[in-house]
C-alpha cells in the first residue's frame, strides 16, 4: 500500500466522527488495529480498513 492511502490518527478519527483520544482508546483496548505504527509510537490509519474494523460501511 503507498503510504499516501494511510492518515494521522486525528485525520482518521475525524473520518469517523470521533476525538483522535477515543481512537486511541479504540487500540488500547483491542477494537482497532493501526495499519502501521511509526518508530515515534505514532499511527498510520488507512481509513477504509478501520471503518471495516468497527463495522462502518464505506463511503462511495
């Protein structure tokens, strides 16, 4: 996957609709899997994948 497909965690959880803190509670309690994690323990979210994790239809 490029890394252009992937975001930041606050672009990500803007993406869904919630604060960037409840995504990274989402993956320490297990409900998500960032696609990478950087070396500085930042994450990398491809979007589609995390909306298919918690069970959200993709947006065409």
């Amino acid at each position: 996957m490029p890394p252009s497909d992937l975001v930041s965690t606050p672009e990500a959880a803007k993406a869904l609709g919630v604060s960037p803190r409840t995504l990274q509670r989402y993956v320490t309690q297990g409900l998500v899997t960032p696609e990478i994690t950087l070396p500085s323990g930042q994450y990398r979210w491809n979007v589609a994948k995390l909306r298919r994790q918690i069970g959200i239809a993709d947006e065409d």
